[in-house]
C-alpha cells in the first residue's frame, strides 16, 4: 500500500506572506525535485537559482512555482503585489 504525501505546507507558510527559502525546499522535496536538479534540468550554473531567495528573478520563480504547482504571486506575495506605493 501507498502512502500518500500530505500537503503539510499550512504548517510552515503564513498566507499572505512570501514563503521562507525551507517552505520552498520542502515543498520542492514534496514533488520529487530539488534546487540541484531543477538547475541540471535546464542547463543552469550550479547555485544560480539561490538568487531567487534573495532578489527578484521572475524566470526562476515560475520555475519554481510551475513545479510546486501553484502561481509565483503565493509564493511571493510582496514580489507580485499590485499596491501601488
């Protein structure tokens, strides 16, 4: 029998708030991928999508995000907020 990976990410996430880099490990790690191999996949300088953790680089984030399976805008919220300052 199967076990089924529960979706444990309420436990770590605040809604509204952009995720911690270990939430998006962890959720990476939920869908069978990782950081490491995402690079490998398309060619990528080993290290290079770290810089998502520390700036905007939208092509990473929706990497990121089309893998974990949901819009760059919940992981990011402050990165894709339309208030205007």
């Amino acid at each position: 029998m199967l076990a089924h990976k529960q979706d444990l990410t309420h436990l770590f996430v605040d809604s509204g708030r952009d995720w911690s880099s270990k939430a998006i490990h962890a959720a990476l790690d939920q869908c069978g991928v990782d950081l490491s191999s995402l690079e490998q996949e398309l060619g990528l300088k080993a290290g290079s999508m770290r810089n998502v953790f520390y700036r905007q680089c939208r092509s990473y984030e929706k990497i990121i995000a089309n893998r974990i399976g949901v819009s760059p805008s919940i992981i990011w919220p402050s990165r894709y907020s339309d208030r205007v300052a």
